[in-house]
C-alpha cells in the first residue's frame, strides 16, 4: 500500500482497516484527521512516512507478523503517547 492511498481516496477518515500484503509505505502520510489503524496479520513492514503527519493518529493495532518499523513511520503523529 504506497503513494498517499488512503489520503487520496478518503482524506477525511477517522478510522482505518488496512487490506494490503506485506509492506506499508507513504500510505497514510498526510491524514490528519486518521485517529484509529488496524494493521492485519500478514504485514510484516512499515516503512519511513508511512504515518506522516497523522496529527489525530492515537491507537494502532499491530500483527504478530511484523517484523520491522523504519525510522520515521510515525514522525509528526503528536497524538500517539
């Protein structure tokens, strides 16, 4: 799931169930108003900017597949704690 995605095709969603294989890049980058994600099982990275400036992003749900988050993937998320 790559290239602002979600954010094209629903910039103002609030709550988000991810449907992809096994990578995550630049997918979310920008949904500011984006408070909920759940990653499914079979996800194994999420790459740098993925997240990006999720300013409202507070809960994330990860699979027990996931192997490795780069550096970044949720730089400018202020909401996350």
């Amino acid at each position: 799931m790559n290239a602002n995605a979600v954010k094209r095709s629903n910039p103002h969603a609030t709550i988000c169930k991810i449907e992809t294989k096994k990578e995550i890049y630049d997918a979310f980058n920008g949904c500011e108003k984006l408070k909920s994600v759940e990653i499914p099982e079979g996800v194994e990275s999420i790459y740098g900017d993925a997240f990006r400036a999720c300013k409202s992003l507070e809960t994330i749900s990860f699979p027990s597949t996931l192997k490795l988050i780069y550096k970044k993937a949720f730089n400018s998320c202020s909401a996350l704690t």
